[in-house]
C-alpha cells in the first residue's frame, strides 16, 4: 500500500491524531543535522521495541486491505509503528486510528520517521565492499592530495546532482570516481557518452556540472554505461545521486559541505 493511499484512508476516519511537525526539517534526501547543545538523537525505533500483537495486526490488515510486515513501540505514549514494505506509518493500540506523516522530537529536532525509514531501506539493500567497485568504468576526479575516497552514481541531466557537485567545489584532498548512470531519458545517455569519449573526462564532467559548458563530440567510442547500468540495478540505484564512501557507507540524495566532510571523515 503506497503512502498516497494511506493519506486517502486517513481522510475516511473520524477522528486523527495531529503529531508536531517543524519548519525546519530538511529536504528527506538530506542527512539529518540535531541542533547543538540539545539532548543526544533518539534511538530508532528497532527489534527491541517490536510489539507481538496479532489482534491488533489483524485489526490494521483487515481495515487496510494490506500486508503488515512488523509493528513497533513508539516512544510516544500509546502510538504504535507500523511497517508496510519498506513504509511507515502510526496507529493506535485499537487499530481505530492511523496516522501518516512525520514524527518530530521537538528536543533534538530529529525526524524520527525519516531515520526510521532510510533505516529499514539501507537494512534491505544488498551488501557492497567500496574497494570492489569497478573504478575503471567510473569518471576519476582528483582533489588535492585526493586522499579521502568516495563514488557516485550521477546522471548529467540531475538537478541534485549538480546541487551536490556545486558542494564538492569547497571539498578538498578527495578522489571522486563519478559513474555515468543516465537515468533520466535519451539525452542523458547521449551526455554521458560524450563525457566518457572526451579527451578529458574528468574536465568535461566538471565543465558540464558546474558551468554548463556545453559538451562536444558524438560520444561513438566504447563506453562502460551498460555495464554500470547492471551494477546499479544490483545495487538497487533507484536515483541519482546515490554515493558510496570508503568505509561502506551508502548516502542517497543530494547532500551539503558539511555533511560531506563529515561523512568522508568517517
């Protein structure tokens, strides 16, 4: 059941429970920033909090019309967790009431459910080793001494992967490998191949992201696309830009300086 769904249920119900919200969490691909000086991030919520209520389940199943795959305490008093795929959304200990949106500690400012979320996704993602990367088939760009490492799944027509190539332009002693991933239509594929078949690669990425400097050539020699297509399909690459750090850590969506640094740091 997709969320859309479960917003159009919600509207049938009498009566819905209203969570806090604020104004300034972030966009949902960006990692998530607790203020300063506040108490340390909730925990999420985990197998230690999974709650054995077949009533209840039933209850939810035969009301929604969907598989529930796990139910879980809240640490809000009387809210439940409810996981449908790779989803959440809350309900009561009735099954009478559900709600859909975000969680929100006002004390750290943490979005419990997107941490719950990006959770249950990276628990349900294949497992990879950062150094057995096919680099060889990836865009290489040197920064500096380019000690630190990371890889990224791009496509040249990515708004947010441009966001994320402007943040890269204050991030030094890095080696960036790009792999073209032109998800986005006919045009992205053409770009892709033009930037592989230049002269300079990692020039006419950084050109093209950066400055829009329109590429050349036809793109006719032999590119690796295919082949880096079927690694993102093997590693669930469902959207650009998707990066990988040195230490196994996966990242999906655009992401600031800051975070970068902190990341790579790791």
């Amino acid at each position: 059941m997709s969320v859309s769904v479960l917003r159009a249920y919600t509207r049938r119900l009498l009566a819905t429970v209203v969570l806090a919200s604020l104004a300034t969490v972030g966009h949902a691909q960006n990692v998530s920033k607790p203020a300063a000086s506040t108490p340390a991030a909730s925990t999420p919520v985990d197998a230690a909090n999974a709650v054995n209520d077949p009533v209840l389940k039933k209850t939810l199943e035969m009301r929604l019309g969907a598989t529930i795959d796990g139910i879980s305490r809240m640490p809000v008093g009387g809210l439940f967790e409810v996981r449908v795929g790779d989803e959440v959304f809350y309900a009561d200990g009735s099954g009478n009431y559900i709600v859909v949106g975000n969680v929100i500690d006002l004390r750290t400012r943490e979005n419990l459910t997107r941490t719950r979320v990006e959770a249950i996704k990276q628990a349900g993602l294949p497992p990879f080793k950062f150094g057995e990367l096919p680099f060889e088939a990836a865009v290489k760009v040197v920064k500096g001494g380019g000690r630190r490492k990371v890889a990224i799944f791009e496509d040249p027509n990515c708004g947010y992967c441009k966001r994320l190539e402007k943040a890269i332009l204050d991030v030094g002693d890095v080696t960036i490998y790009v792999f073209l991933y032109p998800v986005l239509g006919p045009d992205s594929l053409v770009k892709s191949k033009q930037i592989w078949c230049s002269a300079n690669r990692s020039k006419a990425w950084n050109e093209w992201m950066q400055n829009a400097v329109a590429l050349a050539g036809d793109g006719s020699c032999a590119t690796p696309l295919d082949r880096t297509r079927e690694l993102g399909t093997m590693l669930r690459i469902d959207g650009t830009p998707t990066l990988f750090f040195s230490n196994n850590t996966r990242v999906e969506g655009a992401i600031d300086t800051a975070d970068l640094e902190k990341l790579l740091a790791g």
